[in-house]
C-alpha cells in the first residue's frame, strides 16, 4: 500500500512534535511548517529531522507562515498531503490578550487560508482536514461537564478567534464535503510542554527550587480548574478522528478537573514537599509546611481579564465512536513532568560544571 502524507502546521509546538513522531511511527511521509525565526526553534523535533540528502527521507519541514496565504498554497501543492493537521496557532490565551488582532489572524483566519488553499488546489475529495479547536470555546459554559452538544461562550480573543476556527471547519465539511473534523481537546501537557503555560511554569520551578536555583514561584489565579490530560494521548486521538469514515467533531478530555493549586501541591508532592496555605485572594502565599519556607506567591499580572472557572470534559463519543480513551492519570502526568524537569535542571548543573 502507498505511504499516507500528512502536513503537520505547527510542527515544532508541543503536540506536533508528539504527532510528528506518532505519524512517523506509523509509516507516513510527514512534512511539517515551521517559521523562519532568529535562534533555533526546533528543539522538539531536532530528534525527527533528517538530512535532505539521505535517500529514504521522510520528513522535511518547509518554512511558512499561517498568516501568508500564497506560502501555504504553494506548500500544500507541493506536497499533496492525504491529511492535513492544523494544530498551528497562537496558543497562548493570556498572551492573546495582549495581541487580539494577530491571535485571530493567525488562529481564525489562518485556519480559513488553509481550507481555501485545499479548495483552489481542488484537494476538497482528497485530503482530510483536522482543526485543533479547544475547550477553551467553552469559556464561562452553564453546564459542567462539557461535550459536543455544550453551547460555546468564549472569554478570550483566543477563543473568540478559535470559534471562527471551528465554524469554519464545519462550514467548509457542509458546503464542499471536504472531510474536515474538530477535535476539541481539553488540555493537555507533557515534559515538552511550553514553558509559561500553568503545568509547566510549576513543574519548571519545582525543578529550580528543589536544586536551590530560585528561591520561590509567582502564580495568578490558583482555583480555575481544568481537565488535564497527556499530549501523547491526544495526538492518538487526532489521528483516530481523521481515520474515521465521516469526518465528526469529538471532545477529548480526561474527565476529571483539577485546581491550579491542586497541580501545585501534586508537584511539590512530589519531591516530598507538602504546601501550607496561609492568607487569602492576592495576599495569599504557599510555604513549606516543614521549613516554614515561601514558595509560592501571587501576583495579580497572571490574572486574566476574563477567566474560564472550570473546564470539565466528557469524552464518551470519543470512547464509543474511536474507541479512545487517556491513559495517563493527573499524578502520573505531574510526576513525568516534575522528573523530566529535575533531570533537565541537573544535566544543566553538570554542563554548567564542567564548563564553568
Ligand atoms: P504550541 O504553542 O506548543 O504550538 C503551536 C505551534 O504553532 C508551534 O509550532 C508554533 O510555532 C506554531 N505557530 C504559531 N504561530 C504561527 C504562525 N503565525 N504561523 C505558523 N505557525 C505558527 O501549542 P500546542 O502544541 O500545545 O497546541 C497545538 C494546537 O492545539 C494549538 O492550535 C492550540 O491552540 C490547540 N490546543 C491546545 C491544547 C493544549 O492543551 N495543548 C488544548 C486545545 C487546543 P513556534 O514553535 O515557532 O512558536
Ligand atoms: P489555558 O492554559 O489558559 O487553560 O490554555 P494555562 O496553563 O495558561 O492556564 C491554565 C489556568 O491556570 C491559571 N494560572 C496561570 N496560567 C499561567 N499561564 N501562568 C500562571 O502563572 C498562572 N497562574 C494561574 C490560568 O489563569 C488558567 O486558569 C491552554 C492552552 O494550551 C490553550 O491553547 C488551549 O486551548 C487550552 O489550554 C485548552
């Protein structure tokens, strides 16, 4: 049987790299966009690439832009792919904030680029479409849990920019009978994860503290709850949805919702350190409850104009229908992420030693 191709936008983000390595593994010739940037931003598949000029090549990124729309034309003709997987964004909610006009160009309609590139190049019968949409469409929802059939109630020019994202995935599926699915994942994170989302700015600083490399961690709102699962998992789930017969849109979650603080005390947990509260609201502060030490403290900057309380998913079409399900459970993932960071701030320490 012929090789499948995928393209992967947004390759080198944490659940390209994830997909990346699952496609391969599966026998598929993987292209991959990556932006042109000043320092090396390929860390996550550096481990995947492979020289141009070796004979049995079978992934290759190609430099591109969602926001440039005659780059992805050119880059989907050239590489006639099977299965598109647009996972590239500006994922950071907080930071779209900050920047709401790029977010939707880049998340809304970077994602209608893409399917207009599939209809001007007349792939609508050929390639399959995945659109990674989110929880965060979501937002502020009156019913918890949360699943396919849960009105959307976005509170971030991220969401706002990720609703056009899945109306558009639906829209072009109904108008030109392109297979084209939404996954709407809640998180999800891994030791690759980046590193100022929530999990990872813990875990980071668990790792820092624990070898006397900073002394404590500022954090913003510690009651939102989210359902967290493992990118591993979800990049499986990714690929099940576009193997399906009729493209669908599937919520992936764990279901099970954690606090933010909850995650702290996990982590800290950990390397045997148990948090004591103390305080309340801004004022509040984690110590360790043996040392009497500060570890954690607030600060108001994380906090967000508009915050989502409560992300809870309920993934049964997705068990009945792909027969998916998570496999990694809340403490396993905090124990992967804590440990890879430990090992990642101990294989600096020694670098640093022999160097230094
Ligand atoms: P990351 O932020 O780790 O990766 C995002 C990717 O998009 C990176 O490869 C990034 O490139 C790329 N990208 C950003 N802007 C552009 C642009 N203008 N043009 C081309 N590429 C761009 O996100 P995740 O891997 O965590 O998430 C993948 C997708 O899934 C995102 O769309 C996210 O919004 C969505 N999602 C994520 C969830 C999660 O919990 N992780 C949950 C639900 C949805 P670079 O490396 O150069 O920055
Ligand atoms: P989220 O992830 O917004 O859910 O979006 P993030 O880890 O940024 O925030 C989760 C929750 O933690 C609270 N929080 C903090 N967040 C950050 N980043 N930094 C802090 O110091 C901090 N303190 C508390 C936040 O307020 C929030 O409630 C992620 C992204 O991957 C999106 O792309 C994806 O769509 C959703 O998950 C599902």
């Amino acid at each position: 049987m012929a090789r499948k191709t995928a393209l992967i936008l947004g390759a080198t983000g944490q659940d390209g790299a994830y997909l990346a390595e699952l496609l391969l593994a599966k026998g598929y010739l993987v292209h991959g966009l990556k932006r042109r940037s000043s320092s090396f931003n390929t860390g996550r598949i550096d481990h995947l690439y492979q020289d141009r000029h070796e004979d049995d090549v079978r992934f290759t990124l190609h430099h591109g832009d969602m926001t440039d729309a005659t780059n992805l034309i050119r880059i989907v003709q050239e590489v006639q792919p099977d299965e598109i997987y647009n996972l590239a964004a500006q994922s950071h909610v907080q930071v779209s904030f900050e920047t709401p006009e790029y977010t939707a160009n880049v998340d809304g309609l970077g994602t209608l680029r893409v399917l207009e590139a599939l209809r001007i190049l007349g792939l609508t019968k050929s390639c399959r479409f995945y659109q990674a949409s989110t929880s965060e469409l979501f937002g502020q929802a009156a019913t918890v849990p949360q699943d396919e059939r849960t009105p959307f109630a976005p509170r971030s020019p991220y969401a706002a920019a990720k609703l056009y994202a899945y109306w558009i995935t639906v829209n072009y599926r109904e108008a030109y009978g392109i297979h084209a699915s939404n996954g709407i994942l809640f998180n999800h994170e891994s030791p690759i994860r980046g590193e100022t989302f929530v999990t990872r700015k813990i875990t980071r600083a668990v790792a820092a503290i624990e070898q006397g490399l900073q002394p404590m961690v500022y954090l913003g709102n510690l009651d939102a709850k989210r359902d967290w699962g493992h990118a591993r998992d979800y990049v499986e789930g990714m690929w099940r949805i576009l193997q399906q017969d009729e493209p669908e849109d599937y919520v992936l979650a764990t279901g099970e919702t954690h606090t933010v603080r909850e995650f702290v005390e996990a982590a800290f947990g950990y390397v045997d350190r148990e948090i004591a509260w103390s305080g309340s609201g801004m004022e509040e502060q984690g110590h360790d409850a043996r040392t009497g030490e500060r570890l954690i403290a607030i600060d108001p900057r994380y906090f967000r104009p508009t915050e989502v309380d409560i992300l809870l998913g309920d993934p049964t079409k997705a068990r009945l229908k792909l027969g998916w399900k998570p496999t990694t459970n809340f403490s396993s993932l905090v124990g992967e992420m804590v440990s890879s960071d430990l090992e990642a701030v101990l294989t600096e320490a020694r670098r640093n030693d022999r160097y230094g």
